[in-house]
C-alpha cells in the first residue's frame, strides 16, 4: 500500500491533492444544497 507518488509518480503526487480537495467540495456543495458563487451566474442588473 503506498501513496500517490509512488504508485504514479509525480503525476500522482500532483494530481492526487487535487483530486481530493474537489471531492470535498463537491460533497460540501451536494450537503448544502448551496453552490459557492463562482458556480453560480449573476446576474447584470
């Protein structure tokens, strides 16, 4: 059982932070019901 790194190399120890802070956004986001605004348009009054 190893990391990121050493299963993919440096491709794994970039990608698999990444990874990991956008499924806790998105559960965040799914939990709330509520998306973060730069998911959301505004709209020009």
């Amino acid at each position: 059982m190893g990391g990121g790194f050493f299963h993919f190399g440096i491709l794994g120890f970039i990608l698999g932070p990444l990874i990991i802070a956008y499924l806790i956004i998105i559960i965040e986001v799914y939990k709330t019901k509520n998306a973060p605004t730069f998911f959301v348009k505004e709209e020009a009054q």
